[in-house]
C-alpha cells in the first residue's frame, strides 16, 4: 500500500489521479484518485513509473450534439505534462505500508 500527499505550486492537488506502472512490465498497475492532495493506493512489489494528472473544472458542455445530450463538466489538464506524458517519476514499491511525497511545480 502506497499512501501520500501531492501538492502543485505548494497548495494541495484538489482533484487528480496517481497512476503506478511497472517498469519491468510485469508486474500490475496500480493506481488512485487524489482528493484534496492525498491518495492510498494498492501498488504491487515493483519499481514502477509514476505518472500524476489534475483535473479543474472550467465549466459545463453537453456530450452529445444533440438537444437532449445530458451536460458534463468540462476539465482541463492542471499537471505539465513532465509528470503524466512524459514522466520521469518512480518509486521503488517494497512490502507493507509505504508513504510518498510529490511536489510538482506547473511551470
């Protein structure tokens, strides 16, 4: 079990997701939803790349182009790309509880 806390430009990462994949790519995923800048996720034995998303919401669209489309929220992405896309964050998992800490910068 993989628990921390991920800030981005010293405040808390209000909405997001931590994902952990192997290196070796043998292992399995694991990954979590980040509220209010903590997370706890199962993580498998591994070293393992890890890749953070934001999320904010900057309004409303509909789903569908048609007039009865229910509506959604409309994200975009908070975290630069260095920490999701084209990361280069990892983590040795060893066995038992094991806490992390991110502190991402957007610029």
């Amino acid at each position: 079990m993989v628990s921390g806390e991920i800030t981005l430009d010293g405040q808390p990462l209000k909405d997001g997701r931590i994902q952990f994949t192997p290196l070796d790519g043998q292992s399995q995923p694991g990954g979590a939803t980040v509220v209010a800048g903590k997370f706890a996720a199962k993580v498998p034995v591994a070293k393992m790349k890890v890749q953070i998303n934001g999320n904010k919401v900057i309004g409303k669209k509909k789903a569908y182009d048609t007039p009865e489309s229910p509506w959604m929220d409309e994200v975009v992405e908070l975290v630069p790309p260095k920490y999701n896309i084209n990361s280069e964050l990892t983590l040795d998992v060893q066995p038992g509880q094991q806490s992390a800490k991110y502190e991402l910068k957007s610029k």
